[in-house]
C-alpha cells in the first residue's frame, strides 16, 4: 500500500484506479504488460501519452497521471480543436504502424474489428481525452488489435457528437472537421459512415448481451443510461448516412 493515495472516478471499467502523486494506480491486467510496452513504443516515436512506469510494490499498473480537463466537460468542441483531435490520432495510428501485433486470436478484445491489423487505443472519445497544456488521451487498458478504420468510426462518432437530439447539419460539420484533421483519403471517407453504423451497434449489442447474462461492468451500466444512449447513437447514427457520406466527400 502506497500512502496519500486519492481514488479517481470516471473509469467504468478499470477496478479501483488511484491517484498517488504524479501517478495513476489500477489493477494489473492480462495484457498490461503488453500495453505498457505500447505506451512506450509511441513515446519513443513522438506521441504525447501517458508514460508507463511499470508495477508497485502492490502489483499495480503505473502510469503517469496527466493534469487537466476531460474533453467531455468542454462538449461540443469547436471545428479547430476537431480538427486538432484528428491529427492526434492520425499521429497515434502512424506511430503505432511500427508496433508489431500480438496474435488476434490470442487477445481478448470487447468489440473486435474485422481483420485486425493496429494496435490501437480502441476508446478515443472525449471521456479520455485530457485538454490542458497538454492534450494527452489516457486509459489505454482497452488497447488492443484493431485497424484505423474501427477506431476512428468510433473516435469520429463520439468527438462529433452523431447522438440522438443533436441537429444533423452540426453534428456531420463537427465529424467533418475530425476527419478532415485525421487527412483521410477517399477510401477512409467512403467506408466511415457505415464503419460508425456498425461501431455503435456494436456497442449498444455489448451492454445489451452483458444485461442478458450478468456480465460485468458493462450489465450495470446497461441498466445505468448507457444502454439507453448507444441504443439512440446507433439508431441515430444509422438513420442518417446520407448526410455522413455527404458531409464526408
């Protein structure tokens, strides 16, 4: 046990996460070992992340603990900082294409993407998004194999805001500028609209099934709004294609 150790919250996934001084305390997880070593593959390769500092003397995971403000409590972010989180995560998928994948079949992914070929953080949304003097995305437990096109499906929905009761026009003007940063190329920008369609299903169907069968946390936070809200971003999502594959051209 480590001493003045100050509980965060916000994570739904993690077991109990700590602050403790400049670091960040969570469980030691099968793959963290592998994580930590990704971390510090895109550190060495210019990416501004998390550093990874191994395991306490508890058999925690360690990494830096990064001041500043969540994305989500700044929503919806103006066109220049989309764009700016674009090229953050054009630079993280870079970086990450010198980072050679475990085994697929080997890895135990939540919402697995079609031929997996990346490794990617597999939650870049305004929830992990730290904005202050830096601008860091943090909780990378979730990294896995995955390809650029599912997570920037997910990364594009979440930081455009493609949720039910936002107005269409806006929300495909802010995916725009996201992907817009990202320098997509045409292929990218034809397949992201159905790629967001099947990302948040996917989502919705995850806490769903979890509720089916008690599997937690995600059974809690089906009952909790999260079901409700994934249930209304993929029929959203779904319903306005058009104007996505438009805005997208």
């Amino acid at each position: 046990m480590v001493g003045d150790e100050q509980e965060l919250t916000g994570g739904n996934a993690s077991g109990r996460v700590v602050r403790v001084g400049h670091t960040v305390r969570k469980p030691w997880l099968e793959n963290s070992a592998a994580v930590q070593s990704y971390l510090g593959a895109l550190r060495a390769a210019g990416v501004d992340v998390p550093q990874p500092l191994g395991r306490d003397d508890d058999g925690r995971n360690v990494v830096e603990y990064v001041e500043g403000a969540l994305a989500m409590d700044h929503l919806p972010l103006g066109h220049d900082e989309l764009r700016r989180v674009g090229r953050m995560i054009r630079q993280i998928h870079d970086a990450s294409e010198t980072v050679p994948i475990p085994n697929p079949g080997d890895w135990k992914m939540l919402l697995p993407a079609e031929n997996p070929d990346l490794m990617c953080h597999n939650d870049l949304a305004p929830w992990n998004l730290i904005m202050d003097a830096r601008w860091v995305f943090i909780d990378w437990d979730g990294a896995g194999p995955s390809t650029r096109l599912w997570d920037l499906a997910y990364a594009a929905q979440s930081f455009g805001l493609l949720v039910e009761g936002q107005p269409v026009d806006d929300a495909a003007a802010r995916l725009r500028s996201v992907v817009d940063g990202y320098e997509a190329g045409d292929a990218l920008r034809v397949a992201l609209p159905a790629a967001m369609a099947d990302r948040t299903a996917a989502m919705f169907n995850l806490l769903k099934s979890s509720n089916e069968t008690g599997f937690q946390p995600w059974a809690e936070m089906y009952v909790n709004g999260h079901g409700e809200h994934w249930r209304a971003a993929a029929e959203y999502v779904a319903r306005n294609q058009t104007a996505w594959e438009r805005a997208l051209a």
